[in-house]
C-alpha cells in the first residue's frame, strides 16, 4: 500500500473557521491570529489535488473531518442532517454550533430523542449532475451500508447519471468503516489521486485498503443506544448500574460490533490501546485519528498512551469531535482510536468464513 511522506504533527480542531487557509496551511481568523494547523503532509497533498489530481473527491459528513483536514484536502463535502425538538439542522462541521454545546444539550435532555436523515437520492442526484457536467471522473466515498441506507440512495442517483451521462465515470465506495476511519482513508485517496492513479484505479485502490484502517471505541453509557431502539432500556440501566463500559469497533461491512465489557471506564480505555498494540501498522508515516463526543479528557489521555509507544512518539494524530449524526446514536462521552493496521479480513470469524465460501467470496 502507497504511503505518504513523514508527519510530524498533532492536530486538534473543534469549530472551523469560514476565512480562506494562509499559505503555511494555518487558518486566520478575521484579526490574524492562527487558529488550527493541519497536517503538513496534508496540506502538501491539498495543494497538489487542487493542482493535478486525475479524480473529483466527493466524501459526506459523518467522516467526521476535522474542518482543516477537509479544507485542505479540497474534497467536496455532503452534509447529513438531524433532527432535535428545535427543528431539522445541517451537519455543517460544527459550523454554528459547538460540539460542546451539542453534547451538553444531550447530557441535559437524556429523554429527548435524536433522528438523523440520510441523504436522499434527489439530491445525490443534484450533486452527481455537477460534477458530471463539470467533466472531471468522480468518486464518492459514503457513510458504510453497515449503518445507513444513504450509501444505497447514491447508487441509485449514480445510475441515473450514468443513463443521463453515459461517457462520465463516476464512482461509488461505501467506506465500510465508520467515523474519522473515512477521514483517513480519503486523505490516502486523494495522495493517490494526486500520485497519478486514474479514478478507476483509485476507486480499486480504496475497495482493499478500508479493510486495513481499524477503530475501537468506548461509550459512557448505553443510553443513547437505548433510545434509538438498538439494545433494550434494562440492558442500559443493568449497565449503568454496574459500571458497564463497552468496546466496541465495526465489523467487515461497517455495522458496529461488540468487542468486550469491562468494569469501568479506565479498563475500557486500556483495552482500546491494547488493540491499538495488536493490529497497529507501525508506519509513523501514516496519520492516526482520535475522535470523541465531547470527551477531551481521556482523548488526551490516549494521545499520551499512543505516543509512549515505540515509534510513535512524533506521529500525526488529527483530533475532531463526532458529528451529530453519529454522535446521537452514542451519546456524550464516546471516544475512539483510529488507525491503519494490519488487513481484518485476516480475521473473520469462522462463521464469516464458512458464509464466505458459500458466497464463492475469498
């Protein structure tokens, strides 16, 4: 797998600002001031993409991109949308409202319940048209099938635009991961663009290397899950009650799976990095990624860990918040690591496996 030069570097971003990048990649704010960096590497890559790259990006928003990164990279972004008692609003990265701000409405309101939207094929399809009359081959790399049917709604916008264009390539990807998994994945995606790759050689590069960008994550509690129907009210009381933390990652087709319960929040923590220890790559030459719902302080506390290990003492990590899409079905207090590691089609259960052969699937 293609690999992007040396990055040294720590990135942390929870609002965006809306001024224009300086040329060192640092964003002003309307007195001057820096305000974020982005990954020197990335910037370096955004300038070639906006420069030469062979292919369109069209990524969505519950990539959960720090604002800089995405800017940087020059990718096209499409927002999800949610609703709360206030009305329907726009994933816009935190644009308008703060993370925070966010997160302690939940922990505030824990009876009121969150709906998010998937994109509908209308306006996939409005976003497909411009980028084939725009003439550029395109790829969309979308929300996994695992946990959205929107992935499904731009296959069929896709389609349209093929009987509509028929001489325009346009791709789609389902990232079959979850969170900032995406984000990493498309930076590499875009060197590669920007390295010559046609789109459809892009386009086959990103279908093997999602499976070796791995995520584990732990929640404060189950009551978010709980609201939305995926675990039973008494499962998240028994939980709560006996300091249940899970770990938790996402299997080969993107849907959330189970990896262990610990007592506490600490031990959840430290299986987290003993993952991490496990299926790491070793490549410091590659970004990692630690999300949270407004959980910053043990963020930081597996930023610490993972730089205690060997050769990951000066590696980038690009820190952002969950967006409300995803961070209303896990409520406040969710915290992820996310690298690339070794290929997890290695380790499919034998269940997988036997339904593998079935298929007539490696």
């Amino acid at each position: 797998m293609a690999k992007p030069n040396q990055q040294q570097d720590s990135v942390r971003e929870d609002s965006p600002s809306t001024d224009a990048p300086a040329s060192d990649g640092k964003v002003l704010d309307s007195e001057g001031a820096a305000q974020a960096t982005a990954p020197a590497d990335v910037v370096k890559v955004g300038k070639a993409y906006h420069q030469k790259a062979t292919c369109k990006i069209i990524v969505d928003s519950t990539a959960d991109y720090s604002p800089e990164v995405a800017r940087q990279l020059g990718v096209e972004v499409i927002p999800f949308h949610y609703v709360d008692n206030e009305g329907e609003h726009e994933d816009d990265l935190w644009q308008h409202r703060s993370a925070h701000d966010f997160y302690e409405y939940m922990r505030k309101h824990p009876d009121e319940h969150f709906k998010t939207q998937a994109v509908t094929p209308g306006h996939y399809y409005e976003v497909f048209k411009r980028a084939a009359q725009e003439g550029k081959p395109t790829i969309y790399m979308g929300l996994t099938a695992g946990l959205s049917s929107s992935i499904d709604s731009a296959r069929r916008a896709a389609s349209m635009i093929h009987d509509e264009f028929p001489d325009f390539e346009l791709y789609i990807l389902d990232n079959r991961c979850d969170s900032a998994a995406g984000e990493l994945l498309a930076i590499e995606v875009v060197r590669q663009a920007t390295n010559g790759l046609t789109a459809e050689e892009v386009y086959r590069w990103a279908e093997d290397a999602r499976y070796f960008i791995h995520g584990y994550f732990t929640l404060d509690n189950f009551n978010a899950l709980a609201a939305g129907g995926r675990i039973p009210p008494a499962a998240a009381n028994v939980g709560g009650k006996l300091d249940i933390k899970p770990e938790l990652s996402y299997d080969l087709n993107g849907a959330l799976t189970l990896r262990g319960m610990c007592r506490g929040r600490k031990k959840a923590l430290r299986a987290i990095m003993q993952d991490f220890r496990d299926n790491y790559a070793h490549d410091p030459s590659l970004p990692l990624a630690i999300v949270s719902t407004d959980a910053e302080k043990d963020a930081d506390w597996l930023e610490r860990e993972v730089r205690k290990e060997k050769g990951c003492e000066d590696v980038t990590i690009i820190r952002s918040q969950v967006s409300p899409i995803l961070g209303s079905h896990v409520g406040p207090g969710m915290v992820a690591l996310i690298f690339w590691g070794n290929d997890r089609r290695d380790k499919v259960s034998l269940t997988d496996r036997i339904a593998r052969r079935v298929r007539g699937t490696k």
